[in-house]
C-alpha cells in the first residue's frame, strides 16, 4: 500500500471518529452548549484539557525549538507547564465555584460593570483569534504535505469537520472529541519517540533516554551531541545562558498567559464540583506531561539523527553526496521546508554554523557557507522518515498533528463564540433573547468565528509566528491580573480592574510594536528588534510578565484612591472563596 | 453566605492562603530557582551527559509541577472538610 492510502487511512479514520462522537454528543441547550451540561468528571476533563491546551505550536513547533535553543527553549516547557500550578491554586476552583459560563462574565460581575465585560471580551477575542490562525496554518501545513492536496483545500476540508462537531456539540460535543483527540495526538507522538529511543539509546522510555548512554559512542546521549554539534561550530546544546533576566521573564509571562487564556479556563466550568477542579487541573498536566517529559528527548535526539545523516562517517569526515540524500529530505524540499544550496559546488551537502568564530575552519574543509536550511517546523514531523520507521507511523504523526491542531481550535473557537453569544449578545444587546434563541446565536457565532478563522489560516498575515506572543502577552497582562485580583482581594474596584487591564495592555503592546512594528506593520517599528536595544535585555516576547506586574500595581493604586466595592460584591468575593454550594454551573 | 454561617471563614481563607504561598515557593525555587538562576550553583551535580539544573529545566520542574498541584488539591480537601465548606 502506498504512503498516500496510508495517511488517508489515518487521517479519515480519525476525522470519522470525531463525527461519529459529535453525532452522539449533540447539545440541547445552552449550558450543553456552554459548559457540557457541568457533569464531566474530572479526569475525562484532564484528557480534554490536555488536547485543548496542547496545540499545533505543541506538537508540531516545540520540539524543534528546543532541537534549535537546547537549554534556552526550555523556557517552553515549563512556562506552558507551571501556568497549571497557577491555574489550579489561584483561578480555576473559584471560577468553578462562581458557576457562569465565560470568563468576561465573571470579571463583569465582580467588577459590576459593563465595561470591564467589554474590555475582557475584546482581550479575549483579540487573544483567540491570533491563536486560532496559527491552529488553522498548522493544520493547513500537515495536509499538504500528507495528503498532498493544496494547503487551502486542507483548511476547508478540517473547518468542515470542526464545524461538524463543534456548531453541533459545542462543548459537549468538543470535550468528548478533545478526549479521542488527545488519545490519537499523545500515540502519535510517543511511538516515534519510543522507537528512536530504542535506536539511540536501548531504553524504551524516550524522557530516560534522554540521560542514558547512546550506544553507538558510549557517551551520554547529551555528551555525544555536544560534541557533534561544537564539532560544527554551532553552540553546546546543554550550555548555560548569559541573559537570566529574560529566560525569567519569558517563562513567567508564559506561565501568566497560559493560566489567563480563556478557552482553557472554561474547560474547568464543565466539572461538577470545586474538588474536581482541583483534580482536574492535575489530571491536566498529568496528560500534557506525557507528551511534554518527551518532547525534550525527542529534540536532543532528531537533532542528533539529522546530523548523523548528514555526516555519516562522523564530523570529521566528509558529508553525503547531495545525490545520495535519503528519500525524506527530498520529498520535504518539495513543500519548500528544506532547502539546498550547492555553494560551494562540491556536490556534497555541508552542514554547519556559519559563524565568525568557525569560519577559519570552514575555508580549511573548503565550505562556503551552510547548504542546508532546514525549517525546524518540520522536525517532529520528519521523525518517523529520519529513523526510518514503517510508514503506519508516518500516517500516525499525520494524525496527531492534525488532532492538536483541530482540538485546540475547536477550543478557541467555543471560548470566541461564547464571548459573542452569551457577553455581547445577550449580556449587552439583548438580554431578554430566549435560550432557544441563544442557541441558535451561539450556534451561528461559531460558524462565523469558523469561517474567519478559515480564512486567516488560508491568507495568514505575515506575522503569525510574532501574534502567538501577542496572544500570551494579551492574557498575562490582561485577563490574569483581574481574574485574580477579583478573587483574591474585595478592595479591587471597577475603576481599578478597567484602568489595570488597560494600562497593562497598552502597556504590554506598546512594548511589543517598538520592536515588532506598530499593529505588526513591517517598518514601523521604531527600534530594531536585536538584544542590544531591549530595555534591561527584556525581549518583546518576555513583556507580558512586566504587563502583568503594571496591571496590578494600577489596580491597586486607583482602586485605593476610590471607593470601595458595595457590600454585595464583597459578598460576591466571599462567596466564590468557599466551595459549598456550587451546583452546576448556571446562567443565573 | 454573609451572615450567620457556622463556619469560622476567615481561618479558613488563611489556611487556604499559607498552603498556596508554601505551594508557590516550591513551584518558584524548582524553576526559577533550580532551573536558571541557581543552575550554576548545582553545576557540580551531573546527570546522564549534563547537570541538575539542566535535568530540572528540562523534566523536572514538570514533575514538580504535577506533585504541587495533587498535594493541593488532597490537603484542600482535607480543609474544606475540617471547616464544612466541603461540597455535599
């Protein structure tokens, strides 16, 4: 059977699975719609966090970060890792025990006003739709290159299947394909990694792995890639970083932002209880651990495999023929993902950093500059090809990838369309609609959100990889503080929280269009975005903690300086401390 | 839930606080600390080709992570039901 029918198999038996769960999901009313009716327990709500959370960017993009950064992209893995500390302790049981069903709905009622509901929906659409487009564009890159239709028709073919179930089910119908979701992207993802663990190092385990001993040298697996890639000139894997600041302050803003993004969030409303929220929340990251204790294996490892591949008979050695490449990297230089340039006309592929301090080597060897360029986008995907393995695994990882993909956008778009339906809809424009009619308002609003997202991912603005951090930035500096601050403190006022969201949000974006560009336009930015012009060495990408910190210092102070909450806001506050007495989670 | 519960609220806010704050330095000292400022300081220590702190940014804060958050969750409930605040 060829490749092709492999991965049809894969993917349409598992796009099929989805619609059959939808079909038996449907949702018959709004808290269906909303919050699953609120009787999810616990642990099924940690698999569905899981694949809501672990997105495309997950999947498909960390790997490969941490293959490029080594020790720097750690950064990743315990910034999308501790936000669920944060969330566990701080936001999620008193939400749950609040009851509503979206999160501008609770800053609007402690904050008693309608502004500050205002304020949260636009952080929170702003936020979702920037991570829906890359969600869409990850999906869109798997199709292509598995599939091998055109992108946009990938994108058309998994909107219609998110639609399917997620205007059907809502998030009846997402929690229970979030849970399938989450067991396709985690077998997808392990199995390759199992096998080349096997390869590298004998242990099974691929996070042991990564501290055991590769058996082709006898060196730790970390020693030997230390040495083959310093052997290129490129930096040690495992080498300690100069600037601690910024490592600090992009992991927190990555913590802040993951605990204050909304569509993970209103996954905890579907529980039953308080207690289960707690549960819930360590069920989470029990289930994202698995993937994320072998990501950093999986980096280590490919990097290694890529650079064995290239040069066969050790760094020393001349690479490969350029003729003689494996089969994989030509089919990825298709998609345009890798690239080959024959510099210096010797017919080989070299391999190596082109930096100053390696560059009296490379004449030496004859090399005029590295060859090979290859997107690090693809590295998780590759992986089954670069070991070798059989070509189930290939059609595996095409559904994996397409599962975190679809999942973590089937999440953004409920978290989008409940904004629109229940806070603008009928919070603002019209509170007397009928539940039936905001169904139906709920049902239409995520069929538009599809339709744009669609778009944005087939048409992706040029800065997708740079509205990621906008996205994280947005909740850290946002939606974090006054969700917290409404919980854990009764002085906080309305005029606080809406002058402490927007300071921290102007604030935060400012900061980031100096660098990046104002509203992302090429050229207007008014410095260059190079460490050597952040302020203290702080990047654009890290600002979202600092945000934070503004917001609640804001907050504090105008609130100090006005009137304090009415007494029933304070009771609001008291109330949502103690865990008797949740129920369901309700609309009124 | 303002007047006339039988519960002594306030000490149950303050138990409920000093278990998140002990909670926080914890979650704090794995990765902030252990994992990037305090690195150099457990350089000594190696682990499988690296050192400590490189295990604890890459794996073990993770797994940190995961025991705070159970840890919490048990010990909270054992508060709500030492004070009745628990769910029925």
């Amino acid at each position: 059977m060829s490749q092709f029918a492999i991965n049809i198999i894969f993917v349409g038996g598992s796009f099929l699975l989805y619609i059959a769960i939808a079909i038996w999901a449907k949702a018959g009313s709004t808290s269906d719609f909303y919050v699953a009716g609120g009787g999810v327990h616990p642990i099924t709500n940690g698999a569905a966090i899981g694949a809501d959370w672990m997105s495309a960017a997950s999947f498909i993009s960390m790997a490969g970060l941490i293959a490029a950064g080594g020790y720097a992209n750690s950064t990743f893995l315990m910034g999308w890792t501790g936000g669920y500390v944060l969330l566990a302790m701080l936001l999620a049981p008193y939400l749950r025990k609040f009851g509503k069903f979206t999160v501008p709905e609770f800053i609007g009622d402690r904050f008693y006003s309608k502004n500050a509901r205002l304020v949260a929906v636009i952080c929170l659409i702003v936020a979702s739709v920037t991570y829906v487009i890359g969600q869409m564009a990850g999906a869109g890159v798997a199709f292509s290159r598995f599939l091998e239709v055109d992108s946009t028709v990938g994108l058309m073919i998994a909107a219609v299947v998110v639609f399917i179930y997620a205007v059907m089910g809502g998030m009846k119908g997402i929690t229970y394909t979030q849970v399938a979701q989450y067991c396709v992207l985690i077998i997808a993802y392990t199995i390759p990694a199992v096998f080349i663990s096997l390869q590298l190092t004998g242990n099974p385990i691929p996070g042991l792995g990564l501290f055991s001993t590769h058996v082709d040298s006898g060196m730790p697996i970390l020693s030997k890639l230390n040495q083959v890639i310093t052997d290129l000139g490129f930096n040690e894997y495992t080498a300690d970083i100069d600037n601690k600041l910024n490592m600090v302050l992009f992991t927190l803003s990555l913590m802040i932002g993951t605990a204050g993004l909304p569509h993970v969030i209103i996954r905890f409303f579907t529980v039953p209880k308080v207690a289960d929220a707690r549960w819930s929340a360590g069920w989470a990251l029990v289930f994202i651990a698995l993937l994320y204790l072998t990501a950093p294996a999986v980096a280590s490892m490919a990097r290694l495999n890529l650079m064995t591949t290239i040069y066969p008979d050790g760094t020393s050695a001349e690479p490969i023929q350029y003729d003689e490449r494996p089969n994989w990297i030509k089919e990825w230089e298709v998609t345009g993902l890798i690239q080959f340039t024959d510099k210096n006309e010797d017919g080989r592929i070299q391999l190596y950093n082109d930096s100053e301090a390696f560059a009296p080597t490379a004449e030496a060897r004859g090399w005029n500059g590295n060859e090979l360029v290859v997107n690090r986008d693809i590295l998780v995907l590759a992986n089954p090809e670069i070991a070798n393995l059989p070509g189930w695994v290939i059609g595996l990882i095409a559904a994996g990838g397409l599962a975190a993909a679809l999942s973590t956008a089937a999440g953004l778009l409920l978290a989008i369309s409940s904004a629109v339906s229940h806070d603008l809809i009928k919070g603002s424009i019209n509170p007397a609609i009928s539940e039936k009619g905001e169904l139906l308002a709920a049902r239409i609003s995520m069929a538009v959100a599809i339709v744009v997202a669609t778009w944005l991912g087939a048409n992706p603005p040029g800065f997708a990889a740079q509205v990621v951090a906008l996205a994280f930035g947005i909740a850290a500096a946002s939606l974090f503080p006054a969700l917290m601050m409404g919980i854990f403190s009764k002085r906080v006022n309305n005029k606080g929280a809406i002058a402490g969201m927007l300071t921290g949000l102007a604030f935060t974006l400012a900061y980031i269009f100096v660098y990046k560009g104002w509203l992302f336009i090429p050229g207007t930015n008014n410095l260059a975005d190079t460490p050597e012009n952040w302020v203290l060495g702080i990047s654009p990408l890290s600002i979202g903690a600092v945000g934070a910190i503004v917001n609640f210092a804001v907050a504090f102070i105008v609130s100090n300086a006005t009137e304090e909450p009415p007494v029933e806001i304070q009771e609001l506050v008291e109330s949502v401390r103690y865990p008797r007495g949740a129920g369901q989670a309700t609309d009124h | 839930m303002s007047a006339g519960h039988s519960y002594d609220a306030e000490a149950y806010w303050k138990a409920n606080l000093r278990l998140i704050f002990g909670s926080l330095i914890v979650w704090a000292l794995v990765s902030y600390g252990f994992a990037i400022l305090l690195r150099p300081m457990l350089a000594g220590i190696p682990i499988g080709g690296t050192d400590l702190g490189f295990w604890f940014a890459q794996q073990g804060s993770i797994l940190t992570f995961i025991a705070l958050i159970f840890h919490y969750a048990w010990r909270m409930n054992k508060i709500d039901e030492k004070f009745g605040v628990h769910e029925e």
